[in-house]
C-alpha cells in the first residue's frame, strides 16, 4: 500500500481515551482535532458579523438597522442553498472512507457545479430585494439602505456557495485546518477593508499622486468590504486545492464535466439538509417577530439570549462538523459498526460540554446579561432567560449532533422531516399561541422552544440508535 493510500484510511480505532473510567470519551484527541480547527473558523466569521455591526453602529442608527436587516434577510436566503453546497463533504468523507480518489475529485467537481448555479440564483435574488423589502415596513430610508446593502452582498452569493464546496473537499478528508487559516485570513483582509470604506479614508501622497483614497462608503462600504473578504476565502481554498501535492493525487486541476448522475445524487442527499437548515432559520425568524410584538424590551431581550446561545453553539458546531466527517470516513470503508462508535462517543463529548456549560450559565445567571447591556428593564429578564439558555442549549446540542452524525452517513431525509415536523407543527405555532394569543411573555416563548428541541433531539437520538442509517446508500 502506498504512502498516499495510508494516508486516505481512516485512522485505527485504538485512538485517545480520556482518563475517566465509565464516563471516558474514547478518541478524545481525535475528535477534538477535528472540531478545534472548525471552531476557530466559525468563531472568525462569528466576528466577521460582530465588526460590521460595531463599526458601522459609529456611523448611525439607519446604517446599522440596514445591516442588521440586509444580513438577516441574506442568511435567511442563503439556507435555502447552503446546505447544498456543504453536502459534497459527505460525499467526499465517504469515498475518502473508501480510498477512492477519483471519487473525491469527482464529487469536488459536481458540488462546484452546484454551488455556481445556487451562487448566481442568490445573486439574482440578491439584486432584485427591493421588491420585498417593503413588506418589512421599516422606514423607506431603511429599505433604501438595506437594499444597497443586500445588492453589494449579493455580489459574493456565488463566491460564499464556493466557499461551502470547497470546504467539503477539505473537511470530508480530515484537512480542517486549510479552512480555518483561509477563514482567518478573510476575516482579516474584512476588518481592513471595513475601516477603509465604511468611514473613507484621504489617501497617502506618493509620488506627486494621491493613493488608497475612498469616500466614506458607510453601509455600502461594508457589503463590499464583506464580499471581497468571502472572494479572498474561495480564492484561498481554491489555490490551496490546486497546490501541487494536492494537484498529484486528485487532480483538480482537470476539469470534470457535468454529470447529470452525480449531480442527482448530491440534489437527493443535499435538498433535504437544505431544507432543513431553511426551515431552522425560518422558525427563529418568525419566533423574532411574535417576541417582538411585545415590544422592544422583550425583543431585545431575547437578541441577547441568541447571542448568548450563538457562541456557545461554536463548539457544538466543531464537533458536529467532527461527527459528521467521522461518521462518513467509517461508513465509506464499510465499517458502520465503528462509524456508531464514533458518534457515541460524540454524542457523549457533546453531553459533558452542554452539561459544563450549563452549569455555569446558570451560576452567572445575574451577570450574563449585563455584557450586552446595562437597560434595567432588559437585566430583569436577564437571570430567568438564562436559565433558559442554559436548557436550551444542551437540547439543541443533541439535536445538532444527530443531524450531523446522519447526514455524515447520507440520512439527510428524516432530520428534514423532524425538522418540519417540530417547527411548522409545534415550534411556529406554540410561540404564537405563547406570545400572541395569551399575551405570554419572553421567558415562556423560550419555555416553550426548549420543549420543542427536547422533542427534536429526542426524534434524532431514536434515530440513531436505530441504526436505520447506516444502510444508506447516497452513491446510485
């Protein structure tokens, strides 16, 4: 067997084990090799977001509605893809599972495909928002702005679905960390370019010429100082993609064609994760606007507990990202039993970290709140939605793991149909009747949601220990 075959095999199963008798948590290191790298990546673009809004808070109130709107309105239309175009790791963990290079360029190739028709769709979507904006009812001058922002934005739709395939290539054969220094890199390059253009800058005098010079762009400047950063992220990824130890073993560099099979094959397994992701989305967002027609305090209130879930979910997401290449690397070299054993342990890591965090959430119930805000009528609220938080998000956690643990096996399919399930039938619903109906307040809408995730989590926990998944096939 050659260097280049050993290297494509998933690793013995003898891995890291943590010293903690029953409560051990088998291949710890190889695990959290995995998920450290994938943590760090969305904790860059967790930032990303965080300077945008920082900064162009310094310029005025409409700016920063516009971008809070435009971001929210973009994201929301991009989970109709993204999931998509991240599908082509599970293709590419599985044939990496099975040594089969030739498969993993090729699928590489098929889900670049799809992300350039998803890319231009978003563009196009993109381009022609001010259609739907009104329906938002904000102010024309904060229409006008979002509008100016979603468009600049919309620009790099084609380079952000890229950028999901490309990490599919990376991710599904256990190179997380390409990823995690193109996203540092992007996310440097934004924090320039969003001080440039948002507040302009004279320029340098060089050579009897004025160089660098920009106006003060203000939310215009950081769509476009957001996009270019997503086009340095694809362009690193591409070029790394293409080095030459890279170029000799699966030969990107050479163009494959469309192959209507293949192609079919990641629609099939990708829609479902897709619409999965969209409807998660759109549940949150209309569980917003029921929040927020008890009025400002309550919704801003209930920002803050996203926000705090937002960066407790980092992890989890690293993690997830870890079980779902594992679970596709043992199920391509014909091992499921080994691929379960992976995802206990998994699902066991995430525990202790979802209980950890917990723990300390409900310790520093008084304080959280108090980072984000000194509003006396938002901190009464704060000890009790933190305690919520804290439920939450160790429901959400199991939930997370299992969808991402069957969509590493291809079981895109029934997460999709949980997914609906919960939120068009209990989530959407028992918010309104929460919120809007019996006049409830914040703290029982987040009652209510964590219920809903218990339910959500449990369906895919039953899921996985009935080992229905491992006997998927995603390659027809």
């Amino acid at each position: 067997m050659s260097h280049d075959q050993r290297s494509a095999s998933p690793p013995a199963p003898n891995g890291n084990r943590s010293r903690w008798g029953v409560f051990r948590v088998d291949h710890l290191g190889e695990i959290m090799g995995l998920a450290s790298p994938t943590i760090l990546t969305m904790l860059s673009q967790t930032l990303m977001w965080t300077v945008d809004t920082a900064l162009l808070g310094r310029v005025n109130s409409v700016a920063l509605a516009a971008a809070g709107l435009g971001g929210m309105l973009t994201w929301a239309t991009y989970s109709l893809f993204n999931n998509l175009s991240r599908i082509t790791g599970t293709f590419v963990s599985q044939s990496h599972g099975r040594q089969d290079d030739e498969a993993v360029s090729h699928y590489t190739w098929q889900g670049i495909y799809i992300a350039l028709f998803s890319g231009l769709v978003l563009q196009f979507v993109g381009y022609h928002s001010d259609l739907i904006l009104p329906w938002t009812r904000n102010p024309i001058e904060v229409q006008e702005s979002t509008f100016l922002y979603i468009k600049w934005r919309s620009m790099s739709a084609v380079f952000t679905q890229l950028t999901f395939a490309l990490m599919g290539f990376f991710q599904g054969r256990r190179d997380v960390k390409v990823p995690m220094y193109a996203g540092i890199l992007a996310n440097a390059i934004n924090l320039i370019l969003d001080i440039w253009l948002i507040f302009g800058f004279s320029g340098i005098e060089l050579g009897g010429r004025t160089w660098l010079a920009v106006p003060a762009l203000g939310v215009k400047g950081a769509a476009i100082g957001t996009s270019v950063s997503v086009l340095v992220n694809a362009a690193a990824l591409t070029g790394w993609a293409l080095a030459p130890h890279l170029r000799r073993r699966y030969a990107l560099h050479r163009v494959r064609h469309p192959d209507p099979r293949a192609i079919v094959n990641l629609v099939r397994v990708g829609l479902p994760a897709a619409w999965e992701g969209f409807v998660d989305m759109l549940g949150f967002l209309l569980f917003t606007v029921f929040v927020g027609t008890t009025g400002a305090v309550p919704l801003a209130a209930s920002q803050i507990t996203i926000q705090v879930l937002s960066f407790s979910f980092m992890p989890l997401w690293g993690l997830t990202t870890a079980a779902s290449v594992l679970t596709g690397n043992w199920i391509g070299a014909k091992d499921p039993n080994q691929a379960e054993h992976y995802g206990r342990q998994a699902f066991k890591l995430g525990g202790y970290y979802s209980l950890v965090l917990a723990l300390i959430l409900i310790a520093t119930r008084e304080h959280v709140f108090r980072i984000f805000t000194n509003d006396p009528q938002v901190l009464v609220l704060g000890a009790s939605l933190t305690i919520t938080a804290a439920i939450f998000q160790y429901f959400d956690g199991v939930r997370m793991l299992g969808s991402g643990i069957l969509q590493g096996a291809g079981d895109t399919r029934y997460p999709m149909l949980t997914m609906v399930v919960t939120m068009i039938g209990g989530f959407i619903p028992l918010t309104w009747l929460l919120i809007v109906r019996m006049n409830g307040n914040v703290v029982s809408a987040w009652i209510g949601a964590a219920a809903i995730y218990l339910f959500s989590g449990l369906a895919l926990w039953i899921r996985f220990q009935s080992g229905k998944w491992k006997h998927i096939e995603i390659f027809r």
